[in-house]
C-alpha cells in the first residue's frame, strides 16, 4: 500500500459506502426494460434475481458490476491512505452501502458479489478459496444461496487459518455474518426443501 493522503480516510470510507449503494440490478432493469426487480421473482437486486428475472446476460452484467464495485471501493481506499485501516473499513462499508442502500430506503441485497469484489482486493488468496467453496457447494447442492452462506461461512475461517491479521479476519467475520443475516429467507427454503435450484424459472 502506498501512502498518499490518510486525512481522507473517512471521505473514501464514505465513498465506499455511496458507490456500495449503486444498486446497479435494479438500474438495469429500469434501464433496459422498464422492470423493478425488486417486484420479480424473489424481490432482491442482486445477480440471481436479476438473472432469473430479465435473463442471464443482464444478471452476468449486474455480478459483474457488483463485484467491480466492491473490488473498486477497496483498491481506492487502499491507493489514495496507504492505510490497511481504511481499506477494511472499506471494504465493510461497501457492503453494507449494498445490502442497505440509500437509494433505495435501505433495502437492497445480499452483499455477496460486492463482499467478493472487496475480498479480492484485500486478499486474493482468501476470495478464491471461498471462491472454491462457492463453486463446489454449488455443484453439489444445484442452489447458489447454498453457495453463497457456505462461502460467506467459510471466509473468515479460510482468513484464520492463512494467518491473517486480526483486524482482517474480524472484517471478514463481520461481512460473511451480514452476508448469512441476508440470507436467512433462503435458510428456512433450503431446510425446508422450497429453495429454487440454479437455472429454475422465476417465481
């Protein structure tokens, strides 16, 4: 990390929070049809929603930009402080501008794009390795929420066992916890055998 300008440590926190915020699903739907997201399918912004609900080029564009705007909020924090302090402080804002975003009275995602993008920057060896739980938890179980909590689950415990530092592996406790809180609609489908499986048509 290169210090610059630590003074504006909290101005680029901020920041994170407001580009966290640019709910870009809904935008899309908006922009391209004319459709609130928000009022299909399971009602969330996020990238399956968006995908079951305009189709899989406007949800790959939406995990795309989510992931871009996690990765970005982080990479700025770091290059302009020079500070690991408000690079993760960052990181838990962008999140948290995505799952309760201004913009949109405070209801918007799961956070779990954002939170990779975020992890990407602050550790790529982390994020992948969730990134391998995602994947396989998938394939295993046809259902990417299930994907998304293992993931989230496992990130904090992937940052301990790499040896991370405290003050990350706390950042990443607190994202993946938010992330699962998010979650908790899709944990009591998956227990009670109701959750849509990947590339099942919009309820």
């Amino acid at each position: 990390m290169s210090a610059a300008n630590p003074a504006s440590g909290p101005v680029l926190v901020l920041a994170a929070y407001l580009l966290g915020a640019v709910p870009f699903g809904w935008i899309l739907g908006k922009m391209a049809v004319g459709r609130d997201v928000r009022r299909e399918g399971s009602g969330n912004i996020g990238a399956t929603n968006v995908a079951r609900s305009l189709g899989w080029g406007a949800g790959t564009l939406t995990l795309m930009l989510d992931v871009a705007k996690g990765a970005f909020a982080v990479w700025a924090a770091s290059r302009f402080t020079g500070q690991e302090a408000v690079a993760l402080a960052a990181a838990i804002a962008v999140v948290l501008g995505h799952v309760f975003p201004i913009y949109l009275g405070f209801k918007g995602g799961k956070g779990v794009a954002t939170g990779l993008g975020a992890f990407l920057v602050l550790d790529p060896a982390a994020a992948g390795l969730a990134g391998v739980v995602f994947a396989v938890t998938v394939l295993a179980s046809r259902k990417v929420s299930a994907g998304s909590i293992a993931a989230a689950g496992a990130l904090p415990v992937v940052l301990r066992g790499l040896g991370r530092s405290p003050a990350t592996w706390v950042t990443g406790l607190f994202c993946s916890l938010v992330i699962i809180v998010r979650h908790r609609e899709n944990i009591r489908r998956l227990l009670s055998g109701t959750e849509p499986e990947l590339g099942a048509p919009k309820r």
